[in-house]
C-alpha cells in the first residue's frame, strides 16, 4: 500500500528518502516518486511507474539534491499505475503526497477546473495539490493553505507537503491513515510507518486523527483538529524493530516462516505461568473486564479473520462464551445489535488496517462492554484506540503473505481464550494441560518447520495446476481457509477451502483427476467423519494430499499422498498444521517463478477502504 517519506535536513535528503521507500516496498506498490526542493528554489520532481530501483536509474540519469524533500510509493486505487499517476503530484511551486482516498474528489475536481487548473493525472491525490495551492497562490503561507483544504477533504489522508517557496518548511496532516514524525537532532522527518526512518532517529511522534504539523528543522509544531496547538508526545522506540535484512533465506517470506518457533516463545513469553496464564498477560485492566464479558464479536481481515475464526472454536469449548467472527468491511456496513456484555476485539498484525479500524471506531458509539485489540505494532492505530490490548511478539513482519504474524495471533488468541475461560469456569487441570501444551509449542513449531523438504517435494505436484480445494473440519476448517488464502495469493493457483462435510452439498463437483485436495487431518475426535468425506474424493479420482500425524492411520497409494507430520496435542493443532500449509505455498510460488515477498496487486498494510 502507499508509502510516504519526507525529510527537512542541513544535508541533501534525497538517499534518506529513497531508503526510506526502499524499507517500505515491502508494502507492495507499483510506482514510486520524490521531489526535493534544490539550492535555487527549485521543485525537482523524479517519478517512475515500476520498482524503487526504476526511480533510482531515473535518479542517476537526472540527479537531483535537496535539503527538503518528500518521496512515495503508490498502489494504485484511482488511475492505472504509470509515471504521470504516480506521486509527488505538483501546482505551480507545491508539491504533495498522499495516502488514501479522497472521497469528494469529482466534485472538487470540477470546482478547480472552473478556476483553470488543468489536470495531468487521473488520481484523487492531485486535486488536493490544486486546492492547496488554489488556497495559497503559489508560496503564501503553506500551512494556513493545507489546514483550510484539510476542511474541505472527505475520506481519509495522510499528506507530505513541500512549497519551493517556503524551503524551510515540511508541511503534514492525517486523518484516517497514519503518519508519524521522526524527530531528528536539527532535521526532522515524516513517514507513513517508522520503519521507513529507522536509520535516521528511533525517537517518533504519532499524529491524531485530525492534526496538521509544521515541521522546521529546529522544530515541531502540531495543531489538533480544532486548530488548537497541542503537546504530542515523543516515543522512543527500541532497537529491535530493523528487520530489512534476509539473512540467510532467499525471502522474507522463508525467514518469517522459519522465525516461528522463536517468536512464538515470545509472545508466550512472561505470560504463562507452570500451569496457568499468567492474569497479568492481557494487561492491567483486563481483571476488572474480563468478569464481565458474557459474549465476544471479532473483527478482522483477511488472514487475521482466519485467526479470529480459529479463536470462535476455543472460546465456546473453553470458555462457554458465545463468539461471532466477522470481516471488517462487512460489519461496519451493517446495523448490527449489540447485547450487554459483549467485548469488540479486532485482530490485525498491522495496527492500521482502514476497514478494521473504522469498525472499532464505530463499535464505540454502539454499547459494546469494552474493545481489545490483538495486535503486532505497538502504538499503532488499534493499540492507541483499544482499551486493552495484547500484543503478539512477531517482529515486523515483511512479505506480504502473513505468515508468522499469523501463528503469533493464535497463541496470543489462545491466551485470551484460557483467560476467559478461567474467569467462566475452567478447571485448574484443564488449565493445566493447556498451559503444558503451549510450553511444547516452540520445540513443536521447529519440528514443523522441519517438514520443508518433504513439503517442496510434494509442492511439485501443484506447480501445474490451476486449481485447488483445501478441507478441514472443526478448528481446522480455517486453518484450511489460510492455506487456502496462501496458495492463492503467492502462486495465483484458484484456490478454495471447504468445511470437508459441506463436500457433497457442490463442491465435489468440481473434483476429479485434475484437482489436488489438501487436507488437514489432525488426529482430533473428527477425524472419522473426515476419513468418510475424502472416499468421497477418492470415489471421484480426486488426488488426495493428507497433511496428519502417524497415529490418524493414513497411509500413501496411488491417488493420495501422506505428509506425515509430528503428533502433537489437540489444543496446538492449528497452529502446527498451518506450517506445512505456509511451506506448502511458498514452494509453489518458487516453481511457479512468481514474486513471493511482494505479490501482484497485494499490499502489506491496506491503509484504504
Ligand atoms: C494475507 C494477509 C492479509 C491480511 C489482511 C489484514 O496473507 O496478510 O489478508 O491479513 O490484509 O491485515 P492486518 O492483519 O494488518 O489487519
């Protein structure tokens, strides 16, 4: 998704800028641009429709220099990706990036046509740099003209703004998508996420919902949505979080997958006791909430939706507490009745994700008991608004196809489940057992990973196909929809998962020698009826790929192939199972040559409707 980066320094920024984009590709993006204002007073404006590194030979053919810029990456929402759509977009001497959508943008677009300006790209983001300017005239008072067309805007923004008339001013806002300030010792900066500016200061400011900052280098000046000048405060992040480096694996996607075992002890970490979970480890509130909680609604996206679906299953088993699971773009679009007691949780490995957050923001007019986020950035957009919040531990995570964000979610989950079903009821012994098992779970998670080889050779039998049906039952039913998610995602094979009993109610039409069925067959109390469904592809000459353990009595012939894979316990089944899945589909997309970390027309962080 989009990136911004700016920087107002006593020394050229323009490698700052374009590093900045380079830790943030990751996002996904398909054009990239900056603009620095030169030693003339000058706007010299670089874009390129591609990679960073298009951006980057365009530099060195016409370099340009600066010692005030802004820089972006673009994915496309409004207008094709190409040169002329991509950002900074520009109005006489101002220049301007933008995240997210305009919504009013036709009707603002013809007032400025009326006032003669023309347009030269097909995007929402260029009438803001018009109305700015439309407000300003060129170089009068930058901020005063931001902060009027900031009243004019509707949908969500975060802005960088630059006027070759005022070199010694940085002009940001947002409003429904984020942007922070890196404070810098006589140079500041902005970004739409810190990674961005991580090799220039660790020290950050978060902006509201609303604020319009002016930046000097000496200086940080932000004003709230009233126009009130107001006190953020400074967040020192700690050295942890640069991850842009591979190390030894081929991918981002790989190395995530093989850090499971050691973030999964991190997020376990200081929560769990011998045998129980320890009450600290849903925060200081949650012993005054949790009492209270008579039903939960989840809301996620995506991957984090599959991790909320997984979480239903424990928390009406363990907890005997009702669970809905929903989609953010769908619930925040309904009306939705709300009984006394229910606690709103959103999951997101982002923090930022626009249709989760405008559903928690909603939530609040709605009488819901409380809201807790389970979450993988701190101070992101979810932490800052939710009152109780749990972390998961899995370090930032960069291809866009979540992986170890994903694990780390459900054992966060499993956490939340067993504190709930502690205060509902559940016995020390059951508790106990639990807790065991999640103490297995980082040795387990290494032996799981170390299914690869037997996974790539059994990737090999995909690297054909078009299409493919993943089936699980009960808690593994979504853990059959992630994998789903994932082959399609990163190899672009059509892939669906099914509740494997739902078979025969359509799906089995579809099976014959052609499509490969991927199974999750833990040796769990379904595993029978299970046993019963896959005759049922068998009968039809569907091929057959069991993911179980030994003990579930599968075994290898023509037309089905067991990947065996370590026993485990019941509780830690979902989690387990998902590794081969991830393995499953990283091989695929390898033979099938696509770009793993950074897949076609996906972004990392959907910061947009
Ligand atoms: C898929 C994937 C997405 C995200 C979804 C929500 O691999 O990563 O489906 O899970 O966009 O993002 P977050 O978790 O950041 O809210």
């Amino acid at each position: 998704m989009c990136g911004i980066v700016g920087a107002l320094a006593q020394r050229n920024v323009n490698e700052i800028l374009l590093e900045g984009l380079r830790r943030l590709e990751y996002r996904g993006y398909d054009s990239a641009g900056v603009c620095l204002v030169d030693g003339d007073s000058q706007l010299q404006l670089r874009k390129s429709q591609g990679k960073v590194a298009d951006l980057e030979a365009r530099l060195a053919a016409a370099p340009a220099a600066g010692q005030l810029g802004i820089a972006h990456t673009r994915w496309a929402t409004h207008g094709a990706p190409s040169d002329r759509n991509a950002h900074p977009h520009v109005s006489g001497q101002i220049a301007l990036v933008h995240n997210g959508i305009i919504e009013n943008h036709q009707p603002l677009r013809a007032e400025l046509r009326d006032k003669g300006y023309q347009f030269t790209s097909d995007t929402d983001t260029e009438v803001v740099v018009h109305l700015i300017h439309s407000l300003a005239g060129d170089g009068r008072d930058l901020l005063a003209a931001v902060t009027a067309a900031t009243d004019r805007l509707e949908g969500a923004y975060a802005l960088g703004v630059i006027s070759a008339d005022e070199p010694e001013t940085l002009v940001c806002a947002r409003s429904g998508s984020p942007l922070v300030v890196g404070v810098g010792i006589e140079e500041n900066f902005i970004a739409s996420d810190p990674m961005a500016l991580r090799q220039v200061t660790d020290r950050f400011i978060f902006l509201e919902e609303g604020d319009v900052a002016e930046i000097s280098r000496a200086g940080i000046t932000v004003r709230d949505k009233q126009g009130e000048e107001v006190s953020r405060p400074v967040h020192k992040l700690d050295g942890g979080h640069d991850a842009a480096d591979k190390g030894r694996y081929r991918h981002y996607m790989q190395k995530e997958i093989f850090e499971q075992p050691a973030v999964v002890e991190a997020t376990l970490a200081g929560r769990i006791g011998d045998k129980s979970v320890l009450s600290e480890a849903l925060g200081a509130r949650a012993h005054e909430i949790l009492p209270e909680v008579q039903q939960v609604q989840i809301v996620a996206c995506g991957t984090s939706y599959h991790a909320g679906l997984v979480a239903r299953y424990w928390l009406e088993d363990w907890a005997g507490i009702p669970c809905s699971v929903e989609v953010a773009s769908e619930i925040r679009y309904r009306k939705t009745a709300v009984r006394p007691g229910t606690l709103f949780v959103t999951i997101s490995q982002s923090g930022e994700t626009a249709d989760t957050l405008a559903a928690l923001r909603q939530a609040k007019e709605l009488g819901y008991l409380a809201s807790m986020t389970i979450c993988n950035v701190p101070n992101s957009s979810l932490v800052r608004e939710s009152e109780l919040s749990l972390m998961t531990e899995a370090g930032p995570e960069i291809g866009v196809a979540s992986t170890k964000a994903f694990t780390t979610q459900l054992v966060a989950l499993q956490l939340f489940c067993i504190a709930l079903a502690k205060v509902n009821g559940l016995s020390t012994e059951r508790e106990a057992e639990l807790v065991k098992a999640l103490h297995q779970l980082p040795q387990l998670m290494e032996q799981f990973t170390g299914l690869d080889q037997l996974v790539q050779d059994t990737s090999e039998a995909f690297a054909e196909k078009h299409h493919a049906l993943f089936l699980g039952r009960g808690v593994e039913y979504p853990i059959a929809l992630e994998g789903a998610l994932k082959l399609k995602e990163i190899s672009y094979i059509h892939a669906e998962a099914y509740p494997a009993g739902e078979l025969k109610h359509g799906p089995l039409a579809l099976v014959d020698a052609d499509m490969p069925v991927v199974v999750v067959a833990p040796n769990d109390e379904l595993l029978e009826k299970l046993k019963s469904n896959l005759q049922e592809v068998r009968a039809r000459g569907g091929q057959l790929f069991v993911f179980a353990s030994p003990q579930a009595g599968f075994t290898s012939e023509p037309g089905v192939t067991v990947v065996e894979v370590p026993d485990a316990p019941e509780s830690l089944a979902p989690i387990l199972y998902t590794v081969p899945l991830q393995l499953l589909s990283y091989h695929v997309a390898l033979l099938k040559g696509t770009d793993v970390d950074q897949p076609r027309n996906l972004a990392k962080s959907v910061t947009v409707e």
